[in-house]
DNA sequence: ATTAAATAGGGTAATTCGGGCG
DNA sequence: GATGTCCGAATTACCCTATTTA
C-alpha cells in the first residue's frame, strides 16, 4: 500500500496557532523541535496535519489532575 | 527507447494545490520556477505528474537515481 | 451549441520564514 | 527552556477578466 499523503487535510501555521492559542511562531518551534511533524510547500512554508493537530489537542497527557 | 506503458497519471492545479493546502496559483508559480515541472494542455493549461507530486509531498529529494 | 467550472494572466494585501532580543 | 515581539525578505492568498476545459 502506498502512503496516503494526499488524503491528509493540512493545515497552516496561523491555523494551528488559533487551535492552541499561541502565536504562530510558537508553532514553528514545536515544528523545529520535533513536537509537531510538518509537511514543506515548496517555497518553504509549513503545513501541519489535521489529524496529528487534533490528536494533541484532545489527548493531551493531562496536567496530572484527572483523566476521565 | 522507453515506452511510457506504465501511465503517468496527470493532476490538474487544483488537485496540487489541494494536497499542499495551497492556492492553485501558488502552483503555477511553482511551474513557473522550475521547482515544478508541468505538462500543457493544447490550451495551455498545466497539468502535473502525480509522481513527481507525491515524491515531493513526501519531502523526498530531486529525482535522483540512486539516493546516496 | 450552451452552460458552468477551472485556469491563465497580472497586480496587491496578508502570512510565513529566519534570526535575534527580552 | 519556552513564548512573544520586532525586523527584513520571501512566499502565499485574494482580487479581477479573458480563455480553456468538461
């Protein structure tokens, strides 16, 4: 099977951002240190995965309170 | 000679820009730079390989033969 | 042949990049 | 160590109309 790498809703930074409520640039760093995969336009802007962004967002390791 | 048996299966400007999270004309600056190579309808149309496509979504290197 | 959607152009805002600073 | 901001340069997005595609 190939890689589905089309089939991937992407997202930009400003996006991503919004979701976090970070600036964008927080983004690129979490992009640059690993924490975040990103796919590169060929100019050289980066895209984010939806499904990746989203599954950080709701499954975040919870700040040790409650998980339920 | 090589017969082209195999077929390479054409994108429209949409379709790119879509798999980037792009605007269609932010590919046809692509083309227009050469980070792209593009085929042309009798219109004058672009239409892109799906190959050539998926290799650089994939953040794999030029179309090289042997990769080192 | 006619309609509707997509693309090619060109021009101008808005984002993003990268580095460095606080 | 992590985030936000300022800067300049580069890339991308949105506006229009005419032509091509389906």
């Amino acid at each position: 099977m190939a890689l589905q790498s089309e089939s991937e809703t992407l997202l930009t930074p400003s996006e991503v951002a919004s979701m976090f409520r970070v600036d964008p640039k927080t983004v690129t760093r979490w992009a640059k240190a690993g924490k975040l995969s990103s796919i590169r336009t060929l100019g050289g802007h980066r895209r984010y995965r939806e499904s990746e962004v989203r599954r950080l967002l709701d499954g975040l390791p919870s700040p040790r309170v409650q998980t339920s």
